[in-house]
C-alpha cells in the first residue's frame, strides 16, 4: 500500500505553521501591553557611575523631566515601552515575510517526489526522506554479532525468543516490545580508551532517530558489582555518553526487585 507524502509534516511547513502562531500571540500580547504603556518615551543619561532618567513625553523635547529614584517604575515602564514596539515592529515584518513564503513556496516538496512513485517504482529507490516504518525497518535490519554466552550460563528467553542473561533483562526486553520502542540486544560499541563494549540495549529513539543505550544494574546491594559499574560508567561518560541523556540506567536490588510499572514510566519518559 502506498503510504501518503510527508509534506503536511515537513520541517518547512512545520516550522511556517509554529511560527505563525507564536508571533500572531506575541503581536497581540504587545499590542495589549502598550495600550497601558505611559505616554513619552525614555532619555537615559550617563556619567562616570551615575546613571539618570528622564521622561520625554513630547517628541520635540530633547531633554525631558528628570526621573527622581523614587519613580523608579516609570523608567522601568518607558524603558518597556520602547522594548515592546520594536519587538511588535519587527514581529510583524516577520509574519508578512513568512505569508510571503506560505503563498510563494512550491506545490511540490523535494521529499514529495518519491511519494509520487508507483509502489513499483518505489521499492527500487531509496528515499531522500524515510517514514518512520521504513526508519525502523532499516534500524532494525543492522546484522551485528551478539557477545557470546558461556555454557554454564542460565537460560533466560524474552517473549520474541530471544536469549538474554537474566530474567530481568527479559522484563526489560519484553516491556520494550510491549511499548513498541525498537531495541538491540548487547550490539557492540566502541569507546575510545577501552575497545569493544556491548550494552545491555540499544534503543531507538524513533521521534529523534538517535540510538541510546540502555544499562540494567541488577545486583546494586553488592559491593564488588558496584566497582565494577562505576567503572562502565566512568568509561561512558569519558565518551561523552551520560546518563539521563543518551545513556539509561534500570536497576534493582534483592529487596528491591525490578517494577514493570516503573519501566514503563521511564520508558516513556526517555524513548517516547
């Protein structure tokens, strides 16, 4: 089936769109400020350290009334004065440059072109714009090669019969698929000042097409696997991966076991 243009969506049309809106709000918050402004405008005057105020109400007067310390809210609001009418000037000359733009820009989009294909056509090209479905499929389609596991290692499968080292990952594995978020599991990375690493999971992060890295920090009540942690991330960090950017940490400890619910929570949260 053919799946319609991404046009509606584009940056162009979204960009257009948002700004529209936030200047059409901007001119008439300003339009609403200055009907309140006080009438004049403001002189300021500085010597050495001292700076002086003085209220101009009419244009011919070079000079104007000194502002004394105590009316302290007229400069202020003569100073605003100014500041909102060239923010509503210029906010208006945008607007017009951008009605300009939605009335002049082409019917047709450079990512339209391959959404104007016969579907025969189109599985022989390869866009210059993917859908999030083809995005995923190709993310998905990545062959890397898994580190190994060692022949006493238990047995632990996620619901798409995957092998993972513990039940916990497999919950992991298992509310990532629920959720729809595309994973990797222990695909290989490389860190500068160490090699080869595989995290736990690699996810993408469909909305902003970036990969992130997902740990699992199952045995946190004990001491030697802490060491051993702090090291890992020491060695992400050194690579400019941190947590709670593009590096996720899940954790639990034997009295405090692994909560689906609170997977969830964070899964939204850092991959939605």
């Amino acid at each position: 089936m053919k799946i319609s243009s991404p046009s509606e969506n584009s940056f162009l049309n979204t960009y257009v769109l948002q700004r529209e809106t936030f200047l059409k709000e901007l001119i008439a918050q300003k339009k609403k400020a200055l009907l309140k402004s006080p009438e004049g405008a403001l002189r300021i005057s500085k010597h050495k350290r001292e700076v002086h105020y003085y209220h101009r109400k009419e244009s011919n007067d070079p000079v104007g009334r000194y502002i004394r310390k105590k009316d302290h809210e007229l400069a202020a609001g003569l100073a605003q004065k100014t500041y909102d009418e060239e923010v509503l000037k210029t906010a208006e000359k945008e607007l017009s440059f951008l009605k300009k733009v939605e009335k002049n820009k082409p019917s047709v989009l450079p990512e339209d072109i391959y959404f104007n294909l016969s579907d025969e056509r189109q599985l022989l090209v390869r866009p210059i714009y993917l859908t999030d479905e083809q995005f995923i499929k190709e993310w998905e389609n990545y062959k890397y090669t898994p580190k190994e596991f060692d022949k006493n290692d238990p047995e632990h499968y996620s619901a798409r019969n995957e092998r993972v080292r513990s039940k916990s990952e497999a919950i992991i594995a298992d509310t990532l698929s629920d959720m729809g978020i595309p994973y990797r599991y222990e695909c290989p990375i490389y860190l500068k000042g160490y090699g080869i690493i595989h995290p736990d999971f690699t996810v993408l992060h469909v909305k902003q097409r970036r990969s992130m890295f997902l740990e699992h920090l199952g045995k946190m009540d004990e001491f030697s696997y802490n060491e051993r942690t702090m090291n890992r991330l020491s060695l992400y960090e050194k690579n400019g991966i941190f947590p709670g950017e593009q590096l996720v940490l899940t954790h639990e400890t034997r009295r405090n076991p692994l909560n689906r619910k609170y997977l969830i929570m964070m899964f939204e949260h850092y991959f939605l």
